[in-house]
C-alpha cells in the first residue's frame, strides 16, 4: 500500500484538549505533524466528525527556547481504533487550521 501522508510525522507526547460538538475531552498525544495528529482518548469520536484540538507539547529538542508549546488547530476526524473493548480510543485527525499560543 503506498504511503499516503504528505509530511513527516514526529512522535510526541503531549496534552491534548478536544472539543467536539458541545464535549470537551482530554488525552494524550502518541505523535503530530504539520498537518495532523493522533492521539489517545476515552471518550469515542465518529470518523468524520470535525473537531477543535489544543495541544500542549513539552519542551523537547525541537523547541528550540525550552518552553512548552500550545498549538490549536481545526480539523476532521479520519481514522478511530479501539484494541480492547475497555481499553482507550486513538483518534487521527487531519487538521486544516492551525495556530500557534505560546
């Protein structure tokens, strides 16, 4: 199957802050791209839906002044899985629009 991302994806864990219709839910981060997210939830999300994401990334070795970064950004929801039926949701999100916090 070829590959299908147009960008590099960086793995990252961080706080993430959805919104969803009139939910606000939280998880963390498994990795993040210029142009998406996936990120680990239990609270379930129909693939589809759109969706508001905060994301609070630590400082790391690609932040180059050492402080916490949050980003925001708009987009859908593309992909939803579930290993274990008690277990947590990991959601991929494309985002459209982002914007940088801090």
């Amino acid at each position: 199957m070829p590959e299908r991302r147009q960008s590099q994806r960086i793995p990252i864990q961080g706080t993430v802050i959805a919104k969803f219709n009139d939910r606000q839910f939280t998880g963390v981060s498994r990795d993040v791209s210029p142009r998406g997210l996936y990120f680990f939830t239990d609270a379930g999300i129909a693939e589809g839906s759109g969706i508001e994401v905060q994301i609070t990334l630590p400082p790391n070795d690609l932040i180059p002044n050492g402080s916490p970064v949050s980003i925001r950004g708009d987009g859908c929801v593309v992909r939803v899985q579930q290993k274990e039926t008690n277990g947590p949701f990991g959601i991929a999100v494309a985002l459209a629009i982002i914007e940088v916090l801090q």
